[in-house]
C-alpha cells in the first residue's frame, strides 16, 4: 500500500486534537482505573461485608469485570453511529456517558446503609461505565489517526493511548493523597467517594475542549463519497459497518483480538491485581503499593510516545512483538521482586513491566486503524479491541486473585500471562505490515484481511 497522500491538517491544527483526545481519554480512564484501585483496596468491604477478605475481593473484581462485559456492546453501538454519523458526537457522548456514571458511584449508598441493593447499583453503574469505555477508545484513536499523514501516524496517535496511564496516574495519585491523609476509618467511611465525585469536574473540562475540534477529515470525505454513490446509484444502499468489517474485514478483526491478549491481561495484572499481590502475600502496606505503581505510571506515560515514533521507524509488528515477548519473559521476575518486600524492588518491578506493556500499547492505535476500511473502522478497530477485553482484561485480576487463593503462589499467575504472550505472538506474527497504508485509501473489500488480488473496480473507501 502506498504510503500517506492525504494532506495533513494545519500545523496548528493536529497538537489541537491530539490534547482533546488525550484529554478526553485520560479522564475515561480515570473513571474506570478508579473503580479497579477502589474495587481492590475498599469495594469488598462496604459492599461484600458478609465474605471472608479474600472472597469479598474476588466478588469485588467480579463487578470490575462486568465493565469489560458491557465493552463489546458499547463498541457495537458507538462503532455503527460513529462510521453513520461521524467520531466527534460519539465522543462527547461517551465522555458524558462515563463520568456520569463515575459520579453516581460517589453518591452510592453503602451495603449497610441498603443491603444487597448496594451491590446491584454498583453494578449496573460499572455496566454504564464499561457501555461508554467501549465506544471511547476507537473514537479518540482514530479522530488523530485520520487527522494526520502516514508518516508519524505512529507517533501521534500514540498520545490517545498515553490517556491510560495518565488516567492510573491521576486515578491513583488521588488515592494514595487520601491514603496517606486520611484514617483508614475515615477513607473507609467517605474519602473513597471524593475521588469519584471529582470526575464531575474533569468531565466539563473534557467535554468543554472536545467541542472545540473538527470532524475527521478522512471520513469526511469518505461519507460524502458514500453519499454520492448512494445518489448515483453506483451501488446498491450502503450495507451496517457491522456487516461489512465482518465480511471484509473479519481476519483483522481476529488479529486485534489476538494482539490484545498479552497488553490487556499484562496490564490489568501489573496495576490492579498488584494491590491485592502485594498487600497480601508480599505484606506491603496499601500505601507503598498505591506509590509504586504511581510512579511506574509516570514511566509509561512518558514511553509511550517514544515507542510509538519508533514504530513510525521500524513498523508497527516488530515493536509490538517486542513488546509481547518481554512482558512475558519478565513474569517470574516481576513477582520475585516484589516478594522482597522492598519499595524499590516493587517499583523496579511495575515499572519495567509497563515499560514493556507500553511497546505493545503504543503501537496499537495506528496499527488497528491502519487495517479497516474509513466507512466501517470505527465499528472494526473497536470491535477488535473491546470484544478481546472481555476475554482479557475482564477476568484478569478475577483469575489471577483465584489463582492465588487456590494455590497460594505466583507460578500459575506468572504461567497465565505467558500463555497470554504467546497467543499475541502468534497473532501479530501472521499479522501484515501496516504503517505505509494511506488511511484514505484503505479499500473495504476482502483484500485488506486476506490478501487476495483487488477488482480494478474496488471501492476505495
């Protein structure tokens, strides 16, 4: 494929919406890395009380994961609109959708203030949560993917992903403030709500600066491409992008799938499944744990760019295989180190694991947008990333905490995300190339999943 022709947007223009979209992102993932902080430290005890410590925090997880169960869905719907009806609306929506419903957790009533009736609101506000992280994560990477040129896709639509991190940042700097402020009692009692209620405030900001950016050029014109086939009756009515990745698209849908197996369980393992680790088997305390992956986040945050601009260089596969490979590698030695108890070791440990997650995250953006076709990529690199979520990232920390109770060691946790790395690796391996394709110019018919020769005629959107 030939590399990027379309013009980029003013030089002005790009940093604009690379900041609403990372701004944007940093506080949908704020919303939902606070709940997995909250849902391992306090979560079990003012909504599961009834249940041992251990069983309470695997119930705990398990309303954590009903959030990545709501993902798929989310991504159906804001998929289908956002390749209808454009990336920016959906965005605003799901901006208002998640930190709505972050707010409403502040305001829970507790299991003993309500009884089971505490539980299921919880509930179904991480459902509202998980609805609105779906859809989220495929607007924002592609409004900067098809804003810019081939060149330094890479680069640049990795600060979208930087919003992770920055949103465990902020999510986990606000709780070890509280920690280390406040009794236990009192956290337990209402510090846990403040950092809820604060997302009130973030989501005006976001929402504020996302309405003051432009739709995607490229699908701009692809939907008024659409429109005057549709009126010149070159085609048959324009078929749901749903249908149309399935069909043209389905191979890549399974290589985003495969390729999120290693980021998703690695990382849900690395910062929310730690504090539960390292509080109970390592003894640290829930503070020093709280500081060690604040500042493995900061890390992350800053390596992400770097590994993107690199697959700008190298491609995005050989980054990502990197990437897949050595957080598998590191494994064993993530959980010896923080067996030492050490607050050194534990960040050593945190820290070199999202270094390496981040080889795998950085690259994704641009290498899920480079694959589907502009009338149904927000539907394919969403369905890709948030169907495999459920299957990942979802039951991460529920099955690593079973792990750990069942067998009382590490080994089977450390041999759980190795097997994740593997499937990746294979994955990404049978994988094409991307980085030259012209965003523009990704054709929607079966070549771009299985390479077969293209009709001379084939669509060019």
């Amino acid at each position: 494929m030939a590399s990027g022709t379309t013009a980029p947007p003013p030089p002005a223009s790009l940093p604009r919406i690379v900041a609403a979209s990372l701004i944007g992102t940093t506080i949908e993932w704020y919303d939902f890395f606070l709940y997995g902080s909250a849902a391992a430290l306090v979560f079990n005890k003012l909504f599961f009380p009834d249940s041992d410590p251990l069983v309470g925090t695997l119930l705990s997880f398990l309303t954590y994961a009903v959030g990545f169960a709501a993902r798929p869905l989310g991504a159906l719907v804001f998929g289908h609109y956002g390749d209808r009806l454009g990336r920016k609306r959906l965005l605003v929506l799901s901006l208002l959708m998640m930190g709505g419903a972050t707010f409403a957790i502040g305001l829970l009533p507790t299991h003993a203030t309500v009884g089971t009736a505490a539980p299921v609101l919880l509930t179904l506000l991480r459902l509202v949560q998980g609805f609105a992280l779906g859809g989220e994560w495929g607007g924002a990477v592609l409004l900067v993917s098809e804003h810019g040129d081939a060149r330094r896709r890479g680069f640049w639509a990795s600060w979208p992903q930087t919003g992770a991190p920055a949103g465990q940042l902020l999510a986990t700097g606000v709780l070890s403030l509280l920690t280390a402020v406040l009794s236990d009692s009192a956290f337990g009692s209402w510090g846990w709500r403040i950092p809820f209620l604060l997302s009130g405030v973030l989501v005006i900001i976001g929402l504020w600066i996302r309405l003051s950016v432009d739709e995607s050029p490229v699908f701009q014109q692809a939907l008024a491409q659409a429109e005057a086939r549709k009126a010149a009756s070159e085609t048959d009515a324009e078929k749901p992008p749903l249908v149309s990745v399935l069909r043209h698209h389905w191979r890549d849908i399974l290589v985003a799938m495969g390729a999120r197996m290693a980021e998703n369980i690695s990382y849900y393992v690395i910062t929310a499944f730690i504090l539960v680790y390292a509080t109970t088997s390592a003894g640290v305390s829930k503070q020093t744990a709280l500081n060690a992956v604040l500042i493995a986040s900061a890390v992350h945050f800053a390596v992400i760019p770097a590994w993107g601009a690199l697959s700008d260089r190298i491609g995005r596969r050989p980054v990502y295989l990197l990437g897949a490979a050595g957080v598998g590698l590191w494994m064993f030695p993530f959980f010896s180190l923080i067996d030492t108890g050490g607050f050194g070791d534990l960040v050593l440990a945190v820290t070199v694991g999202l270094v390496l997650h981040g080889a795998m995250y950085a690259p994704q953006a641009a290498f899920f947008s480079e694959m589907f076709a502009t009338r149904m990529r927000y539907s394919g690199a969403s369905i890709g990333a948030q169907f495999a979520s459920v299957a990942a990232g979802a039951p991460a920390p529920l099955i690593a905490t079973a792990l750990l109770s069942d067998y009382g060691s590490s080994t089977p946790i450390a041999l759980y995300v190795i097997a994740a790395s593997v499937l990746t690796l294979v994955a990404v391996g049978v994988a094409k190339e991307t980085r030259h394709r012209d965003l523009a110019r990704v054709e929607d018919s079966a070549d771009t999943a299985s390479g077969e020769t293209r009709q001379a005629n084939a669509r060019t959107v």
